[in-house]
C-alpha cells in the first residue's frame, strides 16, 4: 500500500512540475521570436516580431524586418501596431529611441506620405541599429497624434535578437 502510495506521489509531483515548465511559469518578460514567411515560392524571409505592452497595459506588435531584399543596400524596418482605436500614431514624426546610457536616436518615419492606418507606424532603422547596444535594453518613444508620446520597453533579449537578425541572416 505504502508503495503505491509512493508511486502515485511522485506521478502527481512529475506532472505538476511538467505543467509548470510547460506553461513556462508565467514569467512576464517579453521574448521576441524570429520567425519565417515566404515572400514568394523560392524566397524564405525571417523577420523578428513581438508583443510588448505599453504603461497603459495595451499591447503592441513589434516587427524588424528587412526591405528591399533585391536591392544591395536592406533597409532595416521597425513596425509597431496597436490595437485599431486605442492610439494615433503621428506621421511623419520620428521614432526617438532611448539606450541605457540615455544617448537618444531619431529613427525616421517610413510613412510619410502613405499612413494606411492611425494605429500602425514604420520606422527605418538601417542606420539606427549598428549604433545600438548589441545587449542592452531599449525605450522606445511613439509620437502619438495627441502630441504625446507613448513609452515601450524592449527588453535586452529582443536587442540582441534584433542584432542577430541582422548580422547573421540576410
């Protein structure tokens, strides 16, 4: 009886602890993944993308990409998408972005002629992101149509995927 006990035990224990590392404990921090698509039938693409919530707890899309894939020069691409209703991006105002160190950057607007839609804003990063901390986390400020601007935090894991994404995939 005490056996069987035992047995039932440790089978309880074992599927708590798989359940627990499955779910990956809950931990909040934001890790980006790097992802595929095809662009076309023979042409395998990888972008990064993750969802970062702002102080307002409302989550954002975050997207680096490279564009002009055919071109000898790859703009490096940042998109960031709200939710439909919720903010405003102001186009065509900077992305100013923020390193540990307090040294800010101004990404230009990708949209400025052609915005198509309030809650999605692009940046161009191709000379913004050899210039970052490989390893450090980033504060990104979204100009915001209001003439506020709304603070997201990059996590040092999605810089240095960012940088990866760069330097070894192309």
């Amino acid at each position: 009886m005490k056996l069987k006990f035992q047995q039932y035990f440790w089978c309880c224990v074992l599927v708590v602890f798989l359940a627990l590392t499955g779910c990956g404990w809950s931990v909040q921090s934001a890790q980006a993944l790097l992802r595929q698509h095809h662009d076309s039938p023979s042409v395998l693409r990888y972008h990064s993308q993750v969802s970062i919530k702002d102080e307002k707890g409302y989550a954002w899309q975050v997207l680096l990409f490279k564009q002009n894939y055919n071109s000898l020069v790859k703009e490096l691409r940042l998109r960031l998408v709200a939710f439909p209703g919720v903010v405003e991006i102001a186009h065509p105002q900077p992305l100013l972005i923020e390193t540990v160190t307090g040294r800010l950057l101004n990404a230009s607007d990708a949209y400025t002629l052609n915005v198509p839609v309030p809650n999605v804003g692009e940046y161009n990063l191709t000379d913004i992101l050899p210039k970052l901390p490989t390893a450090d986390a980033l504060k990104l400020y979204v100009p915001l149509s209001s003439g506020q601007q709304l603070v997201l935090n990059i996590s040092n894991t999605v810089v240095t995927e960012w940088q990866w994404l760069v330097t070894e995939i192309d």
